[in-house]
C-alpha cells in the first residue's frame, strides 16, 4: 500500500517550494514538484525602456542578483547586435565567476552538507584522529587539532543545552546517516570555515559591482567601471590586487578543502551514485566571453542526449540558432493560461504569463512553475550538465578536476568510481566542486587578462546602445550557478513587448508538460529510498542537490493565494 509524503515547504533553498511524494514498499514511485509563488516580473516589464530591464529582473531573487542582470543586459545586446568592449567582459567575468564560486561554497556547506552530516554526532569524535584524517586529504591551514577541539567544544555546548542553534531541525541519528563522528567533526569545522572564506567571494562582487546583492555596475552595452592606473576614484590597480588577495585565499580553500570534501563523503555514500539519476538529456551554454562579439568563450556548453557524452552537440555563441530556436515552454500542468491553449508550448519570443490559478491537482495544474524543453524533451540543467558537456567538449580542466575527484572517491571508497557515477545526487555535488575549481582557475585568468588589457593602455569600458524603430528580437543566456538562465526580449520601437525569463530553476522543478513527462525533480526522485516517511531525509537530499531557488522560477503571492499587490507599468 502506497503511502503520500509532502514537504511542504522545502527549507534550506531559496523560495517556497513543495514536494509531494508516493511511497512503495520503501522507494519513491511518483513525484510532484509544485512553485508555491507567482512570478509576474515579466508584466512588470511591458511598455519599459529595454535599459532599465537588467535593474528590474535583479529583484527576481535576493540570491541569484548578478546572474539575472548579467543575462537581461545580455538580451538586449543580442536584439541591438551590439559589441561589448572586452574590458567590461573581463569585469562581467570576474563578477559571474566570484558569485558562482560563492554559491557553491554556501550551497554545500550550509545548505546541503546536513542532509549527509550528522552534527551531533560530532561529539563523540576523537579531535586527533579528525585532524589526522583531514591532514592527510590536503594541506589546508585550518586542519589543526586545537581548531577541531574548538569547534567540537563549541557543538557539545549547542547540544548541552538542548539549543542546536543554527543546527536545530537537523534530522540527526537518522538511519541514512553513514559518516563516522570524525568524518562528521571534519566537516562541521569547515561548514564554520566556509562561513568566513565565503565572504572572500562577495567582497569580489561588491568591488566590481558596487554592492551586493544587486549588483549597480552593468549597462547595456558594457559596464560603468571607469578603469584608471591610479586615480583613487575609479576602478584602480590597488584595488584589482586587494581582489587578487581574496582569489588566492579562495582558491586554497575550494582546492584543498570542497572538492577533497565532497569526494570523501561521497566515497561514505558511494550508494546514492544509483540514486537521484532520473532525466540524462543535459543542456549547458558557453560563457565566459573571451571577445567582443560573444564568439569565443573560456567555458564551453552544449547538449548531451541520453547521458552519452558522445552525443555532444556545441552551442557556439550569443547567436546560436541551435539554442534560440530550441527552447520552448508549457503550460498543461501550471497555474497559467495560453491564448493557443493550454495543451500548446510557445517559444519564449511568444511566451505568454497570464495567471490562472485552481486547487492542487494531482492530474491536472499544480505547480507556478511553467515546463520548458530543448526541441520537445524535458532537460536537466546545471553544474552536472555544465561539467559532463564541458567534459564531453575536451575542456582540460575540467577532465583534470573531474579526474581527481573520481581518483581521490575510488582511493577511499577502495572501488574504482568512474564518470557514470556523475549521473546521480551525490553526482551532482562532485560536479559542482569540479565546476568549482574550474571557475577558480578561471577567476585568476580573468584578473590577468583585464591587467595585462589595461596595461596596453585599453581603459574602455562602454558602448553606447542605439535603439532603432520597429521590432528586434533577442537572446541573452549565462550558465549560473544553478544552470541555463535565458532572458528572452522582445523589442518594439525602443519599448518593450514581451519578455520571458526561462530559468534554471523552472528547467529542474518543472511540472509534467503537455506531453505529461517530468522535469528532473519529478523524474530525479523516483526509486529514491525513503526509510522513515516522517522523517523523509532521502527526498531532501535529491531536491537539495540540484540548489533549488523557486524565487527565481516564480514570485509573489502569499499562502493563502490571496492578492497582495497590483503593479501597473506607467
């Protein structure tokens, strides 16, 4: 007899987010993922100056700031066909690379590592042998036996007084919790490490960007950093070497701690690599623009068909046919009506966002999220698709990263792990600290380029948009951190007409589409344990693996789906 599991909400993301589940004889037989908020950010922005579209989209999301201004600035280029000076790419770069690396520190540390991390169990750990196993997996500073005898006096005080603090709500002694009282002392005293070395990053993206979040410095057509070789009332090459600081220590931190992380408590759960595999159609896109023409980038993407690398399909530039006409989005299954009918999915240039809201309805519409697909199927975006197609298009660093992190699992696991392991929910938390090392390598290959360009004397940072009459149309897509975000414009006679946003988060929490398929939640967790439907930890670490942030794929209505507020654009 099967037994239905809801979460509701799903805590530790960003947004509301609900998940309901089916149980069968211990495993997960169907899912449903369901946006509990309304996004109407697109309205908002009919009859709008395109200039003024990167300020507004921003407020999408208090986390996902840069990646929405990065993508919207981008759309409206691609409409105008209009070059960006390479300096203001080599900012934008910095600031994308800083704030991914910022996401995926924060997202394993303090948003995920609890669904595999006893902390109290942290207590009965030998600090010694703790600080003996981290010493011998890398060199970091921090891995002293006076800082584990720290952090665990400062748990046994959390626990002594039946406070958890930051730690409440923790489903601890759990029967799917593997790790050892060391393993776990390990990686409470870095989830309080990576408190401090997280900053690192957003002081990257508050320099560049002039506060975060909601970063001040873009414009259509490049960016506004004025760049100087010593006024102090600019962006200057004292100030570039203070970020230079903050990359080095980031880079000692995300080398020789995240990624040696993951991979030993993978190697602990080298049983979730059968779990959480689900849809293997991935869909990544270049960035990283290298020239003015967005053209050549550091980081390239694609499409892989079926988990096989060798299907690779490229996606080239801003101006690629194969992505822009690809996308599509659809409604059976969401709380929006089509004009065409709800049974139709449109390309986001005709996209429609017109509410409709009814009850949960396990058949019918249930979620505020739409269904997007690449060329009819469903896909699985994010740091797993951005590493497997950067993988599969020959990408050194990535094979080097991705490499040893398999080496280093099977070292410890003592079973040979290979790339087929990727394609599950511990999977997806080895790709994001490949993925990590990658950015970082690329962060300091940035801060090069953009010193050795300003010390040929290039200080340009802009080009001044030119809006002509009657309708451009344009594409501006960013591999964020949590995948494909795509911003889609519409233009007419310097106004805009329409405007999608198609982001990671609708991709991967999407609701069956008019063809009834899942998105990658849905078909994710289906053959998921579940070993106590109270206490449904094995769902959590399937859904927290893909860093969900419903914020971004909808917004703003309240519990009860009553009205808040009217906005009309003037």
């Amino acid at each position: 007899m099967s037994k239905r599991v809801t979460i509701d909400p799903v805590t530790r993301i960003e947004g509301h987010l609900r998940v309901d589940v089916e149980v069968d004889n211990g495993k997960v037989s169907k899912a449903w993922s369901s946006g509990q908020m309304w996004r109407g950010v697109e309205n908002i922005l009919i009859g709008r100056d395109p200039r003024d579209a990167w300020a507004i989209t921003q407020r999408i999301c208090g986390v996902c700031t840069t990646v929405h201004a990065i993508a919207s600035v981008r759309a409206v280029e691609n409409a105008l066909s209009l070059e960006i000076p390479v300096n203001a790419q080599y900012i934008r770069n910095l600031i994308i690379l800083a704030h991914g690396l910022h996401d995926h520190i924060v997202h394993f540390y303090h948003l995920s590592a609890l669904d595999w991390v006893d902390v109290v169990s942290a207590t009965k750990a030998d600090p010694a042998k703790a600080a003996a196993l981290a010493q011998s997996l890398s060199s970091w500073s921090g891995n002293s036996v006076q800082e584990f005898k720290k952090v665990q006096d400062k748990i046994k005080g959390f626990v002594a007084t039946g406070q958890l603090g930051i730690f409440t709500n923790g489903y601890w002694g759990h029967p799917a919790m593997k790790l050892t009282p060391e393993v776990n002392l390990l990686a409470v005293v870095h989830y309080m490490q990576a408190l401090e070395v997280q900053r690192y990053a957003n002081k990257i993206v508050t320099i560049l960007g002039s506060k975060s979040p909601h970063i001040q410095n873009v414009a259509v057509g490049g960016v506004a950093n004025p760049l100087s070789l010593d006024s102090q009332s600019v962006l200057t090459i004292e100030r570039l070497l203070a970020v230079k600081e903050w990359i080095d220590k980031l880079n000692d931190f995300v080398k020789n701690v995240y990624l040696i992380d993951v991979a030993a408590i993978g190697a602990f759960y080298a049983d979730w690599t059968t779990y959480g595999r689900g849809i293997t159609d991935y869909i990544s896109v270049p960035d990283i623009p290298l020239d003015s023409k967005g053209t050549k980038f550091a980081m390239p993407g694609g499409h892989i068909a079926n988990g096989d690398v060798s299907t690779f399909k490229p996606i080239t530039g801003f101006n690629d046919k194969y992505f822009a006409e690809g996308v599509s989005e659809a409604v059976k299954h969401s709380w929006y009506d089509y004009s065409v009918g709800n049974d139709k999915s449109l390309h986001p240039y005709k996209g429609e966002t017109t509410p409709k809201y009814t009850d949960f309805q396990d058949n019918g519409k249930y979620s505020w999220l739409k269904s997007p697909t690449f060329y009819g199927k469903p896909m699985q975006v994010g740091p797993l698709a951005h590493v497997l197609t950067m993988f599969a298009a020959g990408h050194e660093p990535t094979k080097k990263y991705a490499t040893a992190a398999l080496d280093l699992v099977s070292a410890i696991a003592k079973t040979k792990v290979g790339i087929d392991a990727l394609h599950s929910t511990i999977g997806r938390h080895a790709a994001r600290a490949v993925r990590s090392c990658v950015l970082m390598d690329e962060l300091e290959n940035q801060w090069n380029l953009l010193l050795a360009n300003m010390g040929k004397g290039d200080l340009k940072t802009f080009n001044k948009p030119v809006f002509p009459k009657g309708e451009q149309q344009g594409v501006g897509f960013h591999e964020a951190p949590r995948g494909v975000l795509s911003h889609w414009v519409v233009i007419q006679d310097g106004k805009i007409k329409n405007y999608q946003c198609v982001v990671p988060s609708t991709w991967n929490a999407a609701p069956r589409n008019e063809k009834d398929a899942p998105g990658a939640y849905e078909a994710c967790l289906v053959g998921n344990p579940i070993a106590d439907p109270e206490k449904p930890l094995e769902v959590l670490r399937t859904v927290h693996s893909f860093d969900p942030c419903i914020a971004c794929a909808i917004h703003v209505i309240d519990e009860e789906h009553t009205e808040i507020v009217k906005v009309k654009a003037a």
